[in-house]
C-alpha cells in the first residue's frame, strides 16, 4: 500500500464504528472498471461480490455512467410530491413492465431496509392485522422494523429487543434438514405443520398481516428452497387473507436468471421490497404492490425526503436498458450453469466444500470442517484471504460466515468466470497446505 493508504487507513479505528470499518476484507480500492476493482498500486481485482448484488451491469457501466452526468447537470435533488420529474414517472413505467404479476405501484426509498419497512407498515395498514410471519434464517435489514423479521444471526438483534410482534418458523431447508428423504415433499410437508401450531398455540391467522420471506435466503447462506414449498406459502396465505411479502432486495434484477425471483419460481407476492441492483450501485429502493392496495394507503402514512432521486432513477432508467439490451438475464442463467459445473467439479477435489448450491448468478459455496462435517466460517475466512492474494474477491454469507457468496456482475465472461474459479481453486490448495489438509485427487 503507499504511504498515503497506509496513514490514512491507521485512523480507520479512531473515525468509523466497528460495525462500519470491520467487515471482510476493507480492501483499499481506488477505482472500478467492469468487473474488477482497482487498488492504489493498479492491483486488479476480480470482482465476485457485485458490491454485495449491487452492480449487475457491471462497475461503471458507460450508459449508467452517462445517464448518471446527464441527470446531474439538470437535477440532483427532487423531493417527490414536492416536485416530480420525468425519470421517476418512466422509472415507474418501465418497472412496472419487469415486474410480475400486477406489481405495478410504488414507494420509492433509498435502501433495502426501507423498501422492507414500506412493506410491512402497508400490510399492517391495509389489513388492521397487528403480527408479522418471517422465517428463521432471513435477512431483511438493520432497522428496528426490519430487524424485528431478520434472524439470520443473532448478533444483529442483541440488546435491541425488536418488536414482538413477529413469529417465526423455519425456512426451508432441503439439504440439511432432510438429507436422506424427498426434501421436495418434506420441506412441504413440514411448513404445514409448523403453520399448523403457529396458528393453533401462539397468534390467529386472522391476527396475521403479511408473511415476509426471501425467496432465495441471502444473508443466511444462500439456500434455495422448492419450488413447491413458495407455491404452498402463497396458498397459506391466500387461504387466511394475509399478504405475502417477497423481499427481493438481493434477488431482483436478474441475479437468479430472471427479473425477480418470484418469476424462476412462479410465484407471485402481494407486495415486493426491491433495491441493491436497482440502480447500479446509486441508492434506490422501492416498495412494490398492486395499485388496489397501494391506494389503500393514504397520502401521509408514509413518507420520504430522498427517496425516488432524479440521479438514482436515471441510473435505474439506464440499467434497466443495459440488462435488456445485452441480454443480461440469459447470461446470467448460462454463466451461472457454467460456474455451477465448474466448481461442483472443485467439490470433488476439496473435501473441505461441503456444498455448491446456486440459482442463476447467486451461488453459495459452503465450507466445512471434512472430519465432522460442521460448517468451518474460520476456514473459510481464510480461504478468502487466500483467494484475494491470488486476485479475487468473494464475499460471505451464513449463520457461521460458511459460505462462499459468488454474485459476479451479470456481465461477467467465461473466462472471467473460468479465471475466478481457478484462483478459488489455487486458494483451496494452499489452505488445504496450510493446514495440511488432504485434497482428493481423481
Ligand atoms: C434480502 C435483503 N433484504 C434487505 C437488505 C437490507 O438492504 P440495505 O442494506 O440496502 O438496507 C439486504 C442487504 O443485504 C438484503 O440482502
């Protein structure tokens, strides 16, 4: 690092909150370029993180960037209601056609957190119901609201005592919940039951407002529930008048191969929480419903300085062209089939990955210790340091920090993906030497 990195960097403990400059791994980047990042020595990186799903088009898109200089030389700041311009009205048009089902009306915010409470505050609103259902596991965010249906750890809530007024039952699980029987049927078999009891002991469904869920768990460890147990939640709910609420705040914008999630599973929500890739990395969300119930939720309800800004729509606007224009969605599906077989492949050779699990761009790849098969977040720590040293960068994700998150941009190449791989492949070895591990060799 230079001299002037280094110094500036040492003050890093004195001007941040930890929780703000400790996470994994604070690389010194001084620019970004497509898929890399670049540091202050014009070190390149690969980038497998999308700035945690953020940059599906790619770091700097020229059409982002441009849409971005074009916005800012005629409006920076737009308080919507106060004032309305024309790229929030095209923004809403052009989602509202990517959208599934009669998703069709928005709250424009600025963050994933707010999207989410949006979603919960017009549930609650609409339905007079007081309870929110999440599911164990979920990552919805750090507000208290928000915080109050996450649980994908428990550090995140610690002290914080978030509201009561939420029950939660298990995601689905297939692999490790049951290993041996038809996962399919059972995880089915068991979200019954446990809807079963909840409503039977501890709150009626008629008390209930929404159930939140990701429909592909993020933050908990990137876990792909069935088909048919989505399709079963949809059927709950609609059985007892709740409103389901998709938070696709990490899955949207082609990241599982198509728009959203809810259309790889087939599976429509009531109301939507989008944000991260939105926007190509400006900050912008939405809460996303049926204008029916939108309507329902009358003008001071809810509000917002920042949200919706001309800057961040015009970038929305532009990122939405790209993903079509260079068929980001299809690319998305093949690169992933391909990093999929690749590194299932990889699996073979290191006892020490326990899993490869993946839909589209969004795959996990799960650490474990090979003698007791127990998630190793240690090991994996390790290996990406190892990975970084060998040039690219992955991000983490599980109640242990188990698991490899690979969220390439959606641009990424064959031998972007073949590249990074390799150099997860090499990271592996050395660890496996470190620690004198052995690796299998077919
Ligand atoms: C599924 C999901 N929901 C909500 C959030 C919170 O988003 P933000 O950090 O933009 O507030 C995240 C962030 O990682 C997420 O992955």
């Amino acid at each position: 690092m230079t001299q002037d990195w280094t110094s500036l960097m040492a003050h890093m403990p004195n001007r941040f909150a930890p929780s703000m400059s400790k996470d994994h791994p604070n690389l010194p980047v001084v620019r970004e370029e497509g898929g890399y990042y670049v540091g202050p020595e014009g070190q390149k990186y690969l980038d497998f993180t999308s700035g945690i799903a953020v940059t599906n088009t790619g770091h700097r898109h020229p059409k982002v960037v441009a849409a971005i200089k074009e916005s800012a030389d005629h409006l920076i700041h737009g308080p919507i209601g106060v004032i309305v311009y024309e790229s929030i009205l095209r923004l809403a048009d052009e989602l509202a056609g990517v959208l599934p089902g009669n998703l069709d009306s928005f709250f424009f915010s600025n963050s994933g957190t707010e999207a989410v409470e949006g979603a919960i505050k017009l549930a609650k609103h609409v339905t007079r119901r007081p309870y929110a259902v999440s599911f164990t596991g979920c990552f919805h965010g750090r507000s208290l609201g928000a915080l109050s249906v996450s649980t994908s750890k428990s550090k995140y809530r610690r002290f914080l005592q978030p509201s009561g007024l939420v029950y939660q039952i298990p995601y689905a699980d297939p692999r490790s919940r049951f290993p041996d029987e038809n996962p399919e049927v059972r995880c089915v078999e068991e979200l019954e039951k446990d809807f079963e009891r909840l409503f039977a002991h501890q709150v009626t469904p008629e008390e209930v407002a929404c159930v939140i869920l990701e429909p592909v768990l993020g933050e908990g460890g990137y876990v792909i529930p069935p088909k048919a147990w989505l399709k079963k939640v949809r059927e709950i709910c609609d059985r007892h008048g709740i409103l389901l609420i998709f938070d696709e705040v990490q899955t949207g914008f082609g990241r599982t191969g198509d728009w959203f999630a809810a259309q790889s599973f087939g599976v429509t929500p009531d109301i939507m929480a989008i944000a991260k890739g939105i926007a190509s990395g400006l900050p912008l969300s939405a809460t996303v419903a049926p204008k029916e119930l939108m309507n329902q939720w009358p003008m001071g309800s809810h509000g917002t300085t920042f949200g919706g800004n001309p800057i961040a729509c015009s970038a929305a606007l532009a990122t939405l062209e790209v993903i079509r224009e260079e068929n980001l969605l299809e690319n998305a599906r093949r690169m992933g089939a391909h990093a999929m077989e690749r590194l299932k492949e990889i699996q073979r050779r290191h006892p020490i990955v326990g899993d490869v699990r993946g839909i589209g761009l969004m795959i996990g790849i799960e650490i474990i210790h090979p003698d007791t098969g127990k998630p190793d977040g240690e090991a994996t720590l390790r290996i990406l340091d190892l990975a970084l040293e060998e040039g690219v960068l992955f991000y983490l994700c599980g109640n242990h920090g188990e698991v490899i998150r690979m969220i390439p941009p959606l641009t990424v190449t064959r031998e972007q993906i073949d590249e990074g791989i390799r150099m997860l492949d090499r990271a592996l070895t050395r660890f496996e030497q470190e620690t004198q591990q052995p690796a299998t060799v077919e």
